[in-house]
C-alpha cells in the first residue's frame, strides 16, 4: 500500500449509522414523495427536452418493469423517478439527433477492443490504461451521464439533466447520478473511480432502452452499437476500447454487432471479487434501509460472479483464439505495459513512445486518486469463510493461475 494511502474500514454495514446529510435526504424525500407512474415520467421527460419522439415502443415493457422494482421507500421512489426521466431524457434526444442526421446509421464501429471481465476484476483500470492512447474512443462519465446535448447546447463542467460534480474538498470530485450517490456515499468514490472524466462502462448507454435482465438481451446489444456510432458522429477517434461485466454472460451479442472486436479476459481471485462487490451493494444499502439483510447482499454478489464466470468461460470458444488476450490481475498491476503489448499486439496496434508516457502519467494520477483504500473483512462482515467461498470457485481456479488474495 502506497505510504500516503489511507484505510477505511466500513464497519456498520449491518446497522448503518446515516449521516445528517443522509438523514435530511431521506426526509425530504419522505416529505416531497413522487408519482412513480409511467405517464409522469413520460411527462417530465418531455417537459425537460420539448420533444416528444421516444423511438420504437418496445421500451414500454421494460420501464414498467423498473417501475415497479423500486423497495418502494420514498427516497427510493426518487431516486428511481430521477433515473428514469434522465434515460428517457437520453432516449429523446437520441432519437431526435437520428431523425435530423439518418447518415448516422451509415457510420461503422470497427475492430474495438473489449474488456470482457466480472465486476471488481480491474477492467476500469485496465480501460483507463487503454484510454490513455488518443488513438482510441473510450466513453467517459460525463460523457455516459449526458450522451447527446440538446441541439445548440455546450457540454457543461459541474452537472447537466439530472447529474452534476461534488467535490470531496482536496481537489477530488466524483459524478453524482440518480442511485449514484457521491454526495451521500462518499466512500464510493474510494471503491469505484467516479471522476466525471474516468471511463465509464457502455451498459450505461443501453439502460436507455430500459433492458429486462432475464428476457432477449439482442435489441439492446443492437441499440447499443447504434449509440456508439453516434456518439463517434459527434467526435472521434473512431476505434472503441468497451467494457461492461455484463458482456461476461453476453459473448454472442458482441461477436453479432462487432464481429472484428479483439477481446480482452481479465481474472482475479473470485473471492476478492466477490467481497468487494458484495461491500459495495451493502454500502449503497443504508440509503433503503436501515438495518441491512448483508446475507443476501451476499448471495446475490456470489451468484453474480459464479454467473458471469460461468457464461464466459462457456462461451469463450465462440471467439478466435487470436482475437483474445488473458490478464490476469496481479501481473496487470505490476506490470500495465506488458499487458498493453500484448493486447496490441493482438488488436493490431504498436506502443508509442507518446503512450508509454501517457500510461505512465494516467497510473501516477490513479494512484493520487486513489488515496484511500478499503479494508474488508469477509468473515466480521458476512461471516464466511473465505477457504468455504473459494470451494465454491474450484472450476475457475483450476483453469486460471489467479493470485490467491483473501486468507
């Protein structure tokens, strides 16, 4: 650990202990409820934009399914209220820019590099790396949380429809999104890199066309490779460097909409991951709730990364076998230009000068950004045992040499 890094420990995750900025939030959204319905959403987003033109009506299904996935607490209900319209804000304008420019649909996405790793498995690290070289396209946060400006409109430094900049005071400021909440969760910033202009994962762009988790995942992978040829209309360069961990479970979709994609597989110790993903969803829980059901929280982040492990080491034949590159974690933050080189290598690519110092200057930043460190505790917090969790991953580690990290 850095010498001028320091630990956190979360030790309420079961009994949060809310803030008074938490504690005003909550009842201000107590006493200023909103109406959750499909029409007023609609209604706001029109209202926000002046347009009216949602594109196709297929995404109707889904919105009423998020809709209705709220715990149903008054500061979920807003937070939820507020995701929605600004996705249906992203969606109306996304429509209008095609109807006023259809050349759009003629652009290409050729060969992007896709980072292709479970959650918590260092692909933001790895995507922030890869973004260093002005030769590629990475979305940014900002970017991410207010894709297509209205027409004429500037992009702006603190905020936009429904998003804006806090700042922790030390010259680190963190986007602050609908169910992202910087301002309130600040130690989220030290387990994401939230800085409006770190790199985002793509899913954030297909929430716009209000995708059910369990049904055809097709047209969304589809609407997605739309957005990206329009925002590379906006600006280039035109060569994408992509990540999401849902891609995990999603191979055949990004071989369909980007058959030349080199394809990036980062490992790390699933244990490792599961921790962290599970101390993230614990965290955000306080906001729901004030006594936090951590068991669950749990299983579900177990489930999630035996899921996404499971579907792309399923589905990892389907890619040709010089169009993917294996990185692990541990010799990735040893060592990021090797990695570099060899991801180049098989996407066609040569390592500048100019990108070697451009990666060496992103990780000097990234390490004065990531002055605090998390320190987790499997067993106090959700009392496993981290030998019993590793059983469970057997099949994983006997395919890839991960790096034990939790004892």
């Amino acid at each position: 650990m850095p010498a001028n890094q320091q630990s956190i420990r979360i030790g309420d995750l079961r009994k949060p202990v809310l803030t008074d900025a938490m504690r005003r939030t909550i009842d201000d959204a107590a006493r200023n409820p909103v109406d959750l319905t499909e029409d007023a959403v609609l209604s706001s987003a029109r209202q926000l934009t002046g347009l009216t033109d949602f594109g196709p009506d297929t995404f109707r299904a889904g919105l009423r399914s998020q809709l209705a996935g709220t715990t149903g607490t008054p500061l979920d209900r807003a937070e939820m209220f507020r995701s929605v319209v600004r996705n249906l804000v992203i969606r109306l304008r996304f429509y209008d820019l095609l109807g006023r420019h259809p050349e759009i649909l003629d652009r290409k996405i050729e060969k992007p590099i896709i980072i292709v790793g479970p959650s918590r498995s260092g692909t933001t690290y790895l995507q922030g790396t890869l973004a260093a070289d002005s030769r590629l396209r990475s979305l940014r946060l900002r970017e991410a949380a207010e894709p297509f400006l209205p027409a004429g409109g500037a992009p702006a430094a603190k905020g936009g429809v429904m998003w804006s900049v806090s700042d922790d005071g030390q010259n680190k400021s963190s986007i602050v999104l609908p169910g992202v909440r910087t301002d309130l969760l600040p130690h989220l910033a030290s387990i994401l890199q939230l800085g409006p202009d770190d790199v985002a994962q793509e899913n954030m762009l297909m929430d716009s066309n209000f995708p059910i988790d369990d049904e055809d995942q097709a047209p969304h992978y589809a609407y997605l490779a739309t957005m990206l040829k329009a925002l590379q209309w906006q600006r280039g360069p035109d060569r994408w460097v992509l990540k999401a961990p849902m891609h995990c479970e999603y191979i055949p979709l990004l071989l369909a909409n980007f058959p030349d994609a080199t394809f990036v597989m980062t490992h790390r110790d699933p244990v490792a991951m599961v921790q962290s993903l599970a101390t993230m969803f614990a965290y955000a829980a306080r906001l729901r709730s004030s006594e936090v059901d951590v068991e669950a929280i749990f299983a579900a982040a177990a489930d999630r990364i035996e899921g996404m492990l499971r579907a792309r080491m399923r589905d990892r034949s389907l890619i040709a076998d010089d169009h993917v590159v294996d990185v692990l974690f541990h010799e990735f933050t040893a060592d990021q230009l090797s990695a570099v080189r060899e991801i180049y290598d098989a996407a066609g690519l040569t390592v500048t000068d100019e990108l070697s110092e451009n990666i060496a200057a992103f990780n000097a930043e990234h390490r004065r950004y990531r002055r605090q460190r998390i320190v987790h505790d499997l067993r106090a917090d959700f009392g496993v045992e981290p030998e019993e969790l590793r059983e469970r991953f057997d099949f994983y580690y006997q395919r890839h040499p991960v790096r034990f990290e939790v004892r």
